[in-house]
C-alpha cells in the first residue's frame, strides 16, 4: 500500500502525510502519542473516513481482504459466535467451527461462545473484536490499540497468534500502539509519527 499526499484537517488536527509505504507481507507498527492520528489515518485507510485530498494506492488489494480491529469496538447485539462468525457469513464463506473454537479457546473465551457480546468485559470486546478480524483470513489487518486492555499471558497469546497468522497466510498488518517498548519485537518496521506526521 502506498499512502501519497494525503491531507485530512479534522478538528484542531491537521494530518498530512506525504509519502508512506507499506510493504506488503511485513508487520508493521505505528507509534506515537495520544491524539496524533492515528486511529484517523487507519480509518482512512479502511475507508470509513474521507482525506480530504491525496491517494492511498491498494496496491490490488480490494477494500474487502482489508480489516480493522477498532481501539472501541462496535460489537452486534447477539452472542460472541454470531459476532465472531459474522465475517464468514457476509462473505458466503465456510465456518470452520473447530477453527472458531480453538480460537475462542486459546483466547479463554470459549466459555461465552453463546454469551451475549454486549455483557463481555471491556478486555473480552477487545479479544472478540481482533478474532472477527482476522477470522476470515484477511490480507491486511489494522490493530488499533486492541491490546490495551489485555493481561499480559492475553497479550503473550495475541502475539502468538499473529506471528503465526503472518506466516501462514503472508498477511500485512499495521499494528498502532502507545506502547512501543512492549511490541517493539514484533514489528518489522516502524512508523513513528507526530502531530499529524510520520517523522520516522
Ligand atoms: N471528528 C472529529 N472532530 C474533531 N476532532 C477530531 C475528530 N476526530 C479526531 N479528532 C481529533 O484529531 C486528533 C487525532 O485523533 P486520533 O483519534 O486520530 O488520535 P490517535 O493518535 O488515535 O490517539 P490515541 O492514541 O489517543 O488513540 C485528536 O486531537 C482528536 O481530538
Ligand atoms: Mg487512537
């Protein structure tokens, strides 16, 4: 994906990036602090906002193998399956359940597979939230923040299941974060940005 020119005045913020690449296949983390747009640059990128001029060249990925796990997930009003499964459906593909279930249970949520999403606690939305994202295999996956809320041996598992979710379907992800020292690992390249800019 390739981000050129992009600007996107919003409230006090003025975001522009002038040229940003994201190779694909590689994870990729996007660093900086609260309030310098982050989760405005990922929503344009999935296409939920509007930049007011500039291009962001899918590179032949269509809009549909794209996906992003939301810092405030938006979880449907029915139970963790129908929400996990949701994907699958809308795309009239197969639900592997023993797939979905060594999800769930890897993740400790098999236990409220048939709970409803909306009484999860604010770290199991989070968990939901990245399983239905990535439940279909996508080609590209945006993490906005969703470990913020996890326990560490949660955290530990996410990060399993994403290294191996990278081998094997050769996926890119663009993974934000606060916390750079703790995902740092992970990443193959960095972004940093600041006040609306990538600077590094
Ligand atoms: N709809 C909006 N109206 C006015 N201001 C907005 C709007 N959306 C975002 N902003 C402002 O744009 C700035 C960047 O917001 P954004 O959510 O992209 O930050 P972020 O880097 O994701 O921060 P955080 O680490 O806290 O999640 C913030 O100052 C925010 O208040
Ligand atoms: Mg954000």
């Amino acid at each position: 994906m390739r981000i050129t020119e992009l600007h996107k005045k919003i409230g006090s913020m003025d975001l522009y990036i002038r040229d940003m690449r994201i190779e694909k296949g590689r994870i990729h983390g996007l660093v900086g602090p609260n309030g310098c747009g982050k989760t405005t640059l990922l929503k344009m990128i999935i296409g939920i906002i509007k930049p007011d001029s500039g291009t962001i060249d899918l590179e032949g990925l269509r809009p549909t193998d794209i996906t992003m796990a939301s810092q405030r997930p938006y979880l449907m009003h029915a139970s963790v399956y129908d929400n996990i499964t949701y994907p699958l459906r809308i795309r009239g593909a197969r639900v592997d359940q023993e797939e979905i279930d060594r999800l769930l249970d890897r993740t400790g949520l098999l236990p409220l597979k048939h709970q409803y999403a909306g009484s999860l606690s604010s770290g199991e939305r989070q968990k939901l939230s990245f399983l239905r994202a990535i439940v279909f295999h996508p080609s590209m996956i945006l993490i906005d923040e969703t470990f913020s809320n996890l326990d560490a041996e949660s955290e530990a598992i996410f990060r399993e299941i994403i290294v191996e979710r990278h081998k094997m379907d050769r996926s890119t992800w663009l993974i934000v974060s606060h916390q750079w020292e703790r995902l740092n690992s992970l990443f193959d390249q960095t972004h940093f940005m600041e006040k609306g800019r990538i600077v590094e």
